[in-house]
C-alpha cells in the first residue's frame, strides 16, 4: 500500500516528537483513507526532508503521530523554471499548478494581462491564492517533493516586466525557433517561462517582451491552449537540459 505523505508547514518536526495533526489531514487520514493505529504516514514541512512517522493515537478530529526518522529527499529539478502564467478561466490554472509541481517548476507567479478574462477584487484574488497554494500542497504529497515550489503575488503584466532577463521565453505560434534551437543557455541560473491566458498575449504585449529580452520559442505548428503550452513547453525543457 503507497504511505500517505502530508504536509505540515507549520511543525517544526524533529524524529521522537509527537506530532497532532489538523483538522483537515486528520480526516483525510482516519475517515477517507480509514487509516489506523499502527499504519505509517510520511510527514514533510517543506524543508527538503521527509519524516517517516506512525499514527499512534486516532481521535475525532485529530491524529497524532509519531516521527520515527528523518530522510532527505532529493527528487528536484536541476532547473529552476519560473512560470509566468496568464491567468486562466475555471480550473485551468488548477491543472497548470498541479503539473507543473510535478514536472519540477520551482515558482510561480500569476499574470493579469490584457486578455485576461478573470476581473476579481483584492480580497477574491486571495482567496484564488489561497486555493492555489492547497493545490501545490497537495501535488507535493502526492508526486514526493519535500520542498515547495514558491508562489508568488498576483501580478499585473507591466508590473512583471522589469524581471525580464536574456533566460526569458515567451511561447508564440509563429515564433521561428523551437526549444531545441536555443543556443547560449546558463542551465545553472533561473529560466523564466511566459505563457499568455485564453487567447495568448496581446500584440502589444508581445512587443513589450521581445524589446525587454525576453525570447519568442515555439512548440510546433500547432495552436495549444494555455494550460496544454505550459506543460508542454517545461517538459521540452527537461528533456533537453532537465532530469527527463
């Protein structure tokens, strides 16, 4: 039977602790999964490493275990991707998201851009961030990252300019060269990856990022939808430079 991993960002787990679990892992342990006493979960806070622990006590609302050793685990990407994501409709970025912390990306940053269709206030935007975050969490327990990937501010587009740099990729259509064409590539620094909402980024948004460095790469003759491109274009990357 696959042992359970839960995230618990706020325990400072050290081996021979015992460890009470919230509300929300406790259920998903002791009444969706019908774990029991005795049964090993895997615990991690994001530090890199993974705690083997036993559950020895089950209450309503709570399960506590034991954290019978520490492992460090080394399942990273040698590439630092960060994604610049137009934000999509529905649970479109929730695949992005999920994904893409499966494939290795190591940032995110959500990008309202000229045709973004979600318009949300201050206080819905950090709701979807909040959610967003639940769903990185989960992504790392299930694909065995120990170390979450950084999800950064909802940002506009003009205010996500400046960080452009000459490891910068826009995806276009019609750009004339593909991934594997990239010459001049530092695979040790950060590799920004730009991908337009429903409908791509505006003409004038295209030229913004082509006179800040940022490169046009294209994946094929093929139009993708957003949430097909992201994916699409990291797996390239880990397949040329990557652990793919």
């Amino acid at each position: 039977m696959r042992i359970s991993r839960i995230y618990t960002p706020h325990a400072e787990l050290r081996v021979g602790q015992v460890v009470t679990l919230g509300r929300e892992p406790s259920n998903h342990l002791s009444r969706v999964l019908r774990l029991k006493v005795g049964n090993e979960v895997v615990l991690f806070n994001g530090n890199g490493s993974d705690f083997p622990s036993e559950i020895v006590e089950i209450e309503r609302n709570s399960v506590s275990v034991h954290v019978k050793d520490e492992l460090t685990v080394n399942v990273e990407s040698p590439l630092h991707i960060h994604l610049y994501q137009g934000v999509s409709r529905g649970d479109k970025m929730d695949l992005t998201l999920q994904k893409g912390v499966e494939l290795g990306i190591k940032e995110f940053t959500p990008l309202i851009t000229e045709r973004c269709g979600v318009k949300l206030d201050a206080k819905r935007w950090q709701k979807k961030l909040d959610h967003w975050q639940k769903v990185i969490e989960s992504a790392c327990e299930q694909c065995g990252r120990s170390t979450l990937p950084k999800l950064n501010e909802v940002i506009s587009f003009n205010e996500a300019i400046p960080t452009l740099d000459s490891q910068s990729f826009f995806l276009h259509p019609e750009a004339a060269k593909p991934f594997n064409e990239i010459s001049n590539l530092d695979v040790t620094k950060p590799i920004s990856l730009w991908v337009g909402p429903e409908g791509g980024f505006s003409d004038i948004e295209i030229e913004q990022v082509k006179r800040n460095g940022c490169q046009p790469v294209q994946l094929g003759p093929r139009v993708l939808r957003t949430e097909t491109a992201a994916l699409s274009a990291v797996s390239v990357m880990n397949v040329l430079w990557g652990d793919f």
